[in-house]
C-alpha cells in the first residue's frame, strides 16, 4: 500500500510542491484567491480544478511518497486520500482565509 512511515503531511506536502510545479506562479495565486472566496471555501470546491485535473497531482503525490492507490473506492484509500486533501488546502488557499480573514 505504501511506505509503512508515510504520513497524510507527507503526501499534502507533495502535493502542493507538485501543484506548484504544475502551475504558473500566476495560476498558484490566482487558485489561492478563489479558493478565499465563498464560491469555493464554502462549497469545499478546490479552483486548482479550474488549472489542472487536480485528482491526476493528488495520485502523482502518492505516488511521489510510493503509495499506489488502485482503488479509491476503498474506504481507507478514499479517507486518505481525504486527509491529505484537507491538509493541503491550508496551503492552497490564500493567507488571509487562514487567519481569519486578515494578513497576518
């Protein structure tokens, strides 16, 4: 299934390197912006959708940390695979939604 010392951190982290890789410096911002607003924060939509097929960076992190999913349906790949979504959105969303709507 993977490395047994993998953490969710791990792939979140390899996942925003691989999304910046991905995108233009531009379209990382810009993703970040719209996924500040209500359109995106509060519907738990990502905009690096509106970039890339996000799903294909997300298993390209996985499998930057040797993990190889071959059935999302699973339960346990699918909460995983959920886990380290969620922490990457803290970096892919812009700093003033992660401190309260201020700049810190």
């Amino acid at each position: 299934m993977g490395l047994p010392d993998t953490t969710d951190q791990q792939i979140a982290d390899a996942f925003v390197r691989l999304l910046r890789q991905t995108l233009t410096r531009e379209e990382f911002a810009e993703m970040q912006r719209r996924n500040a607003t209500p359109e995106y924060r509060d519907t738990g939509c990502c905009a690096s959708h509106d970039f890339c097929d996000a799903n294909e960076v997300m298993d390209a992190a996985f499998r930057a940390c040797g993990i190889v999913i071959d059935d999302l349906g699973d339960d346990d790949n699918h909460a995983r695979w959920n886990r380290a979504w969620n922490l990457a959105k803290l970096e892919i969303t812009a700093p003033a939604i992660r401190h309260g709507g201020r700049n810190a």
